[in-house]
C-alpha cells in the first residue's frame, strides 16, 4: 500500500511538469550541454521561454543559436543527435566542424548556417545525411581555396542556398558539378547560389533558380548550358546585388553581355522575363521569339538600339522596354498588349488605340519622351454591346476601347465594371443578367473623353424621320439602334449608294451617290453588319421617303420580312408582292395586301399564268370516276374508265377458270364497270372464247360466269359491250381447255425408262432412269463432272458452267401489250437490279434482288434460291411440285404496274444462250447448239425447251399458270422470234403472257445433267455416257411474277455458288 501510494506521488509529479512545460530528461540534459558550450547560464525552468528554444509536449522543435565570433567551442552533429524531435536548427557565427553535414540529425531537419566557420573546401567532399531536407549556408566571409559542391551530395535537400557576405571574387572557387545519373531525377523547390559558372542541369528540375555572379567577367558563354528540358518555375540571374533585392526587378552589370546579346538559353517554360541596365546590342528580339511562352517582358534601360517597325506583337499580355534606344514606328498589334514606350526615339503616327485615350496619366506617361508625329483628335473608338445568354456576359467590343477597366464607366450603373479580355478590342462584364439587362446602355469612356449610347441586343435600325437637305443629296435619318461605325452600314436609295458622312447612335447621314429624280418615291434600304467576335450577321431595315421633302416614317406592328413581305413605312402597313407580278395586266391584278394574284376570267394559277377552260361535262366526278382538266377543257379519267366524259368503263380480266373440253360453265375473273349512270351496262356484255359465244348466266362489277360449248387448246377471250362496241377487251391465250386425260412429255422416253401418269402429265421413271422425260439413266450420275453456278449481282443473271460449256439465264424484260398484239412499252430489266440482302443457311442460299421501273409506280422484286441439302416440295396454283437438292429455284414478283390502258395485258420476256470456253481441251465432246421447242405444248402441265450443245443440254420447264390478283389462271408461253439477222442462234427468248393485274407470281426450277453422247475422256471411247438436261419450270400469277432456277447436281457433284460484280462475257459462237 506504501509503494503504491509513493507511485502514484511520482506520476502526479511528473505529469504537474508536463503540465508546466517542462523538458524530459534526455532533451534537458542535451539542451543543458548546448547552453553550456555557448558559455551561456540559463536556469532549467527558462529552457524554453527564451529566443534559444522552442518546446513542445516535452521536447525541443527548434534551436537558433549564435555566438560573437570569439566562441572557441567547435560545434559538431553529435551536439545535437541527442534532440529526437528537432526540425529546425539555425546557427550564427559559430565555429563548427568539417564533418557536420555527416550527421545523423532528427528526420527532417532545416539547417540554417549563418557565417559560421569551418574548413568549407571539405565541408561537401562527402554526402549529406539523409535526414536533411532544408540547407542555407549564407553570409559567407571571403574564400580563397575552391569549394566543390555535388548535385548528388545534397541527398534529400529540398531548398539549397548558398551565398556569399558581399559578392566578390570568391564565386570564382565555388564548383557546382551535376553529377545527376543518366535516368535519374533530382527535384528541387530552390537553388540560390553564388557562382561563376553554371553546369548543365540534366535531370535536374528546379523550381526556383536564383543565381548571382560577379560582375568582373564579361565572358558569360557557360550559362547557355541551361537546358531545355530544365523545368525552371522562376528564374532570377543578377550581378552585384543588395541582400534585400528581389527577382522582381532584376538588375545586371554593364558587362552582362555576350558579343552583345543576352547569354542565356532558358528553359520553354518560363512565362516571365525580366531584366535592365544591361547592354544588349543585338538579337533581343530573336532571343524573345525562341520562348513563345513568354508572356510578360521587362527589359527596360539596357541601352537596346535598333528599328522598332520590325517588331510585331504575338500575344504578350505586358511588354516594357522604356529607357532604351529604339527608333522607328510602332505596329497597331501592339494595341493588344499594355505596352510601354516611353524613353526611346520612336516616331511616325502613333497607333490611335493609345493616342484615343492619352486622358489617362499611365498610357500618357508610357508613351512619352518619343518623337512621334502631332497627335490627331480620336474618332476611331467605336463600341458595341452584346449579351450572351449562354453564359450571362455582357460583351463590349470594337476598335480602340483602351486598356483599364476604370476608364469604362457605365453611367446609369457606376458600380458596374468591365473587364479586359482582349485589350482595346473586347471586355466582358459578368454582374448583368437577363432579367436587369437594359436595352440600352450611356458608357463613358475617360481616358477617350467620349461618351456612347450602345444597344445591348441585336435590333434593326428604327427609323422616324427622313430629312433631304435643300441644296445638296444629303440625306439625315433620324431614329436609333443605329451604330458608330461608318463601315458597317451600307443604305441604298433605289439602286443607288448613299455614301455614309456621318452616324451616330440616333442619326445617320449619307450622300446619294449618282443622279437621281428628286421628285420621287424611293425606296430605300439601311443594312447594319453587326459583328459578334467573328460571327456577321446583317441587321437590315426598309422604308419609302420621298427625296423633295421630310418624311415621317411608321413602323409595322407585324414582322413583315418573316411573313414574306415588305413594310409600307408611309402608312405602318405590310405590303406583299405577288408571284410574277400576275405575269402581265391582260391576266390577273396584284392585291398587295395580301400578295394573291386576283386572276381575270380565262386564267388561273398563282401568278395567273395558266390558261383556264371549262369542261363541257362534270367528268362523272359525282361517281368519281374522272375530273376535269381546267387547262386544256378536257376530262381525266381514272385507270377504268375512258371517253369524253369518263363513263366508258374500261374491262378487263385478270384470271379465268376455265371448262373442260367437253364445254361447261367458266368464271372470268377481272373489272366490267356497273349500272350507277343508270344504263344497263352489265347486262350488255358478250363474250366470246375463241369462235364460240359464251353465254353469259350471271354477271357483276369483278365476275362474269357464262357457258362455253366444247373444245379444245388454247384460246383468246374477247369482251365487247354493245353500248361501248369500240372498247374491246382482247385476252391473248388467257383460256385454255380443261383436259382431264394429261400427256407427258417425250411420251417419257419409252415403256423400258418410265411411265405417262395421264392425271398429272409427269412421267413415273423407272428405278434405272431420272429427269423430266426419263431419258437419263442413274448409273452414270456418280462420276458426272460438276457444274458451277454464278451469280451476277448487277444484272440478275445466272450463269451454269459445266467444263466448256457455258449457259445463262436471265429475265431481260416486261413488255406492255394492246389488245392488238403491239408492244405499247417495254421497260429493260436487264443490268438495273439491286441486290437488297442475302441469306445463308444450312438449308438454303437466298439472294434477293428489286428494282423499281422507270416513270412507273411497278415495283418487281427477283428472288433465287438455293436449294441444298435434300429435296423440297413446292405448292403453287392447282400444282404441286418437287425440287431437288443442289438446284436453283427463282421467284419474280410484280407488283402495281401502270398500264396506259386498262385493256392492255403484260408480258415477261425470259431470255436463255449456250456458249463455250475456247479453251477447253474436250473436243471429242465438241458439238454444234441445237434447240428444241418440240414440248413447248401448252397443252401439258409444263413446257419444255431444250439447248444442246457438246453434250448437254439445257431444259427449260414452264409451269402453265400464273397467280393473278390472288387467284392462279392459266398462262400461255410464247417462243419469241427476234427480226434482228444478229442474234445468235445460240440462244431463245421466251414470252410468258400475263393477265391484267394488279399483282403476278411466277415461281420456276432448274436441274442440269449431262448427254449420253458425252465421253468422259478424249482418249477412251467407251466412258460412260451422259445426259445434262437443264429444267425450267415458270408458273405466274397476276401483276406478280417468280421464277425459280434449279440446278441438279447430283452425287458427288462440286456446287459452288458465288456473286460476280462484272458483267457476263459474250458467248462464243
């Protein structure tokens, strides 16, 4: 309980000293040492309340020691090892150790070493300790031994000083090397040292670079080794300078020169440049132009001759150089900068953006003690006021605004300041807004003496009064928002100039420019260029003044121009112009009120331009089946009716179904009018299908049903009404017979390849033969040479190559066909598709092509497919069909074609050639083309037509049905015979006869396989035989057609298929 109680004493002790401020232990002892040495006696309670120390929670923070000089203790680091919390040490005419540098001293420390005496020819042969951050070694005696400094040595400092007590001789002896590695960086806050020669300072980057020389040396090449990677914040060179000099103002000696120019090379980062009373001669303005980052220039009183026209301003923000030599004129760039000139010999005209505002003392002053020409009154200060909204500043801008905001005053707002941007061109003003913005501002401008009222918004000139001077063509206009700028307004009086004299923000004056008729109405037009920073915008105003006496001139409440016309200024009215002026007196007046022509009675239009006939009938427009055409008196029909007054409908059909050769009942689909005109058009039909009549049983506006006697083939249908007998509808092929007992084609070979079934019309092949015909037999197939397919995606066309032999097949043209068998147009289809989207699956290729005709609504739409890895069943009309793997199908579709005449019909023409590769070493299988239309029946289900050619053959299978208007009918192939002595004999077209429709599909298939004729090699006769029959098979419907192209290759055959971008070659013949 004793010694707990003795404990706790102890403690209380020890924290009532804390409390008081009392040192621990170790740095009391240590503390006590130092005071000891400086021979100084100091009670322990007053360790830190004098200037010596400074304490904190116990312990030392900073020392600042000094003695007489006559001290002769030699302070060394272990003195003060001992402080474990010292930062800052500042010693003074004290003797210290060679060594001290060495340490170790407390982590951080700043040494502060003022005319302290050592042996300092050795003080820096080794590094300093590490833990030294801060190093000032000033107001140094005189040294006579040289004293080596390392960049490397000084470790960890920060800031480095080095400075002798007066500058003398002594920085000849003082060595700086830069010993910095290659790679390696060394960074500094400050380096201020006293010396003659400055090394490179790679790898070094110093913030602050404070260099003193003396000045006996006129030789001062070595400091151009500063380099240009150097990246030096401040940098300050001066000779023989006061302790208390600053880098603000820095002064040099006479003999700061080399060869006459300024001998330093500086790093591109500095901004500011300042020295004088030096003698530079020559190369100042090079040296300026090599630091485009110089900003701010202070070389005054160097004794700087030379012409100062030569030098231009590039953007300094100050520039002074009074107290030089300069002659010469001063450039106008000038203006942009605060500039001094004064004690020079310039002359000339001084620039007006100073002589406008020589009321202000500092640009009075900083021009004077020149030899400039007489100054002229200023009339070149012209300001403009604009507010940006985006960014709520009140701009002013223009020529020869000065160059301090205190000379700007806004009157009605003194408080109000406006800040230089761009000097003597643009200041802003940031404390307007929107809201208290008004919309004219009075600006005084004191050191111009001159005082302005501007607009702060774009507004066109208001003009009130029109004054016309008695005795000359002066014309004074009165009114505001007008500018002081001569050059920006432009007014013409008719076609004449008015010359600008005068302008001030209320009047403008001009002289008319030219003869002129004094006893006139002129219309006269003032146009504003209002410039905001580089953006022109013209601010335009129109007026009416006669020009023998004043005019009062009265603003519109509307915006004229916006509404497209002009304002009547001698009434406040707007006054519009009518198109063409109504053309002439004989058509139409003019109301200008309103700008509409007023046409007289046989004319029309806006400008009454167009002539104006009267139909002599309503056009049926009451049923709406026609108009009338004011301009030529003549009625314009719709697409179904026809005749003067557009009540003959024109019929036609788009599908039948027909009766079967025993005769019978059929429906013919398609437009035959209706009783609305109160005639009984419906019931006067007579139809006839071929040379029978068939007798009409029922009838309506799309369907007519009647009954045909027997017969058989293919016939045409003729439409006549008896009250319209000269409007015939005439159906070329459109019925044909219904045979139930159907025949195949090439009676299929014979009994041994296959059978007819008579239901159908398609042969059943026996299990040794394939094709349409059965002509092919299968055990030849496995070692068939392979076909290629190509694809053109300019033309559509297909392009089948099998060894030499080449075939194409193409759609080249819709024609449009009369009811006499004449082609009305034909639109080429050949070369003009476009390839729209392309689709690859496992199953199948799909290549889409369109194309819209010209001067037509009709759009037809080209699909191929591919088909590839098994067989695919196809439905189309009353027909089903099979296509084969690795064969091509296409489609067309047609869809809204303009026809001339209701009574025409259409017809897609398929166009087919064989060709060879010249090339080609396969002459035993060389052939001459043969074709054969034998089963073009359309009789049979299909037509089929065969080119051969070196031992294949191409066939060309054609469905007899189209789908018209979504309803399938049969359709006739025509084989088309050209006139044309050129065309080869190599090639067939075939015509497939379209009903009148709205929309057609067709939807064909094509197989290749090759002649039995064919040997596989010229060297051996008695190769497999072989059979290549390509197949087209085309059904169509209505306005749409599709074609499909099928290529069988069949086993082991190589199918590539690919887009080719040029045009097929020409078929050998």
């Amino acid at each position: 309980m004793t010694k707990f109680i003795f404990i706790l004493f102890i403690s209380y002790l020890l924290i009532i000293n804390v409390i008081k401020g009392q040192l621990n232990i170790g740095d009391e002892q240590c503390l006590s040492n130092v005071y000891s040495n400086l021979g100084l006696s100091i009670q322990p309670i007053d360790y830190c309340s004098l200037y010596y120390a400074s304490c904190d929670q116990g312990f030392v923070t900073s020392l600042t020691l000094g003695g007489s000089g006559s001290l002769a203790y030699q302070f060394s680091q272990t003195d003060f090892q001992c402080f474990s919390k010292l930062s800052t040490l500042s010693l003074t005419n004290l003797k210290i150790s060679n060594d001290f540098l060495k340490g170790p001293f407390p982590s951080g420390i700043a040494l502060s070493l003022h005319n302290c005496s050592t042996t300092y020819n050795t003080f820096f042969i080794a590094p300093i300790h590490s833990s030294i951050v801060y190093l000032s070694v000033d107001r140094l005696p005189p040294q006579s031994s040289i004293i080596y400094i390392n960049l490397s040595f000084l470790n960890k400092v920060s800031t480095f000083v080095f400075r002798f007590e007066k500058l003398d001789s002594s920085t000849d002896n003082i060595i700086l090397f830069n010993d910095i590695p290659v790679g390696s960086m060394k960074n500094f806050s400050q380096i201020s040292m006293d010396l003659k020669d400055l090394p490179p300072m790679n790898n070094v980057v110093v913030d602050t670079l404070n260099i003193r020389t003396y000045n006996g040396y006129s030789d001062f090449s070595e400091f151009a080794l500063i380099p240009y990677q150097n990246n030096f914040r401040q940098l300050s060179f001066a000779g023989n300078l006061s302790p208390t000099s600053t880098t603000t103002t820095t002064t040099v000696s006479t003999n700061f020169n080399y060869q006459g120019h300024i001998p330093l090379i500086l790093p591109q980062t500095v901004k500011n440049f300042q020295i004088s009373e030096g003698i530079f001669s020559v190369g100042v303005n090079e040296f300026l132009n090599a630091y485009p980052n110089i900003s701010d220039v202070f070389i005054m009183n160097n004794q700087m001759d030379g012409n100062f026209s030569e030098w231009k301003n590039r953007g300094y923000n100050e520039f002074f150089f009074s107290g030089n030599r300069f002659q010469g004129t001063v450039d106008s760039s000038w203006c942009t900068t605060i500039t001094t000139l004064s004690n020079n010999k310039l002359t000339g005209d001084l620039p007006s953006c100073f002589t406008c505002h020589l009321f202000n003392p500092t640009i009075n002053n900083s021009i004077s003690q020149n030899l400039f020409n007489p100054f002229q009154p200023c009339t070149t200060l012209i300001p403009n006021l604009r507010f940006n909204s985006s960014n709520n500043l009140l701009y002013l801008y223009g020529d020869d605004l000065g160059f301090y905001s205190n000379d700007i005053i806004v009157i009605s707002s003194p408080t109000k300041i406006f800040i230089p941007s761009i000097y003597s061109k643009l200041f802003y003003c940031y404390t307007f807004t929107l809201s208290n913005l008004p919309e004219t501002l009075i600006l005084l401008f004191k050191s111009a003496n001159q005082t302005f009222t501007l607009s702060t918004f774009e507004k066109p000139p208001l003009v009130n009064l029109v004054t016309v001077a008695s005795q000359s063509s002066l014309l004074f206009f009165d009114g505001s928002f007008f500018n002081y700028n001569k050059s920006s307004i432009k007014i013409k009086v008719d076609d004449l100039t008015c010359l600008i004299t005068q302008t001030t923000f209320n009047q403008i004056t001009c002289l008319i420019q030219g003869f002129y008729n004094k006893n006139t109405l002129a219309q006269i037009s003032i146009s504003v260029e209002s410039y905001y920073t580089t953006q022109l915008k013209i601010l335009q105003t129109n007026l009416f003044s006669y020009l023998n006496q004043t005019t009062t001139v009265y603003s519109c409440s509307l915006d004229c121009n916006s509404l497209g016309g002009i304002c009547d200024t001698l009434i406040g009215q707007c006054s519009f112009s009518c198109p063409n002026d109504c053309t002439n007196p004989i058509s139409g007046t003019c109301n200008s009120s309103t700008g509409v022509c007023i046409c007289f009675t046989d004319f029309q239009g806006l400008d009454c331009s167009l002539p104006f006939k009267a139909c002599t009938s309503d056009c049926s427009s009451p049923l709406n089946q026609g108009s009338c055409n004011n301009q030529t008196g003549i009625c314009k029909c719709i697409p179904n009716y026809q005749g003067s007054n557009c009540k003959i409908p024109s019929h036609f059909i788009t599908s039948v179904i027909p009766c079967s050769i025993n005769g019978g009942e059929v429906l013919i689909n398609g437009w035959f009018g209706n009783n609305n005109d109160s005639t009984h058009l419906l019931s006067s039909y007579n139809i006839l299908i071929g040379t029978l009549d068939c007798t009409i049983t029922s009838i309506n506006e799309t369907t007519i049903k009647c009954n045909l006697g027997a017969g058989t083939g293919t016939k045409n249908i003729k439409i006549i009404n008896s009250i319209n007998p000269t409007v015939i509808f005439n159906g070329n092929g459109l019925f044909n017979y219904e045979n139930p007992i159907k025949t195949c084609p090439n009676s299929c070979t014979s009994l041994n390849n296959g059978k007819c079934n008579s239901n159908t019309g398609e042969c059943q092949c026996n299990d040794k033969f394939i094709g349409f015909d059965c002509s092919t037999p299968i055990k030849i197939i496995e070692t068939a040479p392979s076909t290629n397919t190509t694809i053109n995606k300019d033309t559509g066309g297909i392009e089948l190559t099998n060894q030499e032999t080449i075939y194409e097949i193409s759609i080249i043209s819709l024609n449009e066909i009369s009811i006499d068998g004449s082609i009305i147009n034909s639109h080429q289809l050949k070369g003009n598709w476009s390839n729209d989207n392309t689709t690859i699956t496992t199953d199948s290729n799909l290549f889409k092509f369109s194309q819209q005709l010209i001067n037509n609504t009709c759009k037809i739409t080209f699909t191929i497919e591919e088909i590839k890895l098994k067989d695919k069943n196809f439905a189309f009309g009353t027909t089903t069909f099979k296509v084969e793997k690795d064969s091509i199908k296409l489609s067309v579709l047609i869809q809204d074609y303009q026809y001339q005449s209701s009574l025409n019909t259409l017809q897609l023409i398929f166009y087919s050639a064989v060709g060879d590769d010249t090339n080609s070493n396969n002459d035993c299988n060389k052939q001459d083309t043969s074709i054969d239309i034998s089963n073009a029946n359309n009789q049979q289900i299909s037509n089929y037509i065969q080119i051969s050619k070196n031992s294949k053959t191409l066939v060309g299978r054609f469905i007899n049905q189209v789908i018209a208007d979504s309803r399938s009918t049969f359709m006739s192939s025509t084989i088309i015979n050209d006139n044309d002595k050129s065309s080869s004999s190599s090639s067939i077209k075939i015509g497939l006869n379209l009903p009148h429709c709205k929309e057609c599909l067709i939807d064909p298939d094509f197989s290749v396989l090759v002649s039995p004729d064919f040997k596989e090699s010229c060297d051996e006769s008695n190769k497999n035989k072989w059979l290549i029959p390509v197949v087209v098979v085309v059904p169509v419907v209505g306005f749409a057609a599709i074609v499909a192209l099928s290529v069988v290759l069949f086993k082991k055959y190589k199918y590539n298929l690919k887009f080719i971008a040029i045009k097929l070659k020409p078929f050998k013949k």
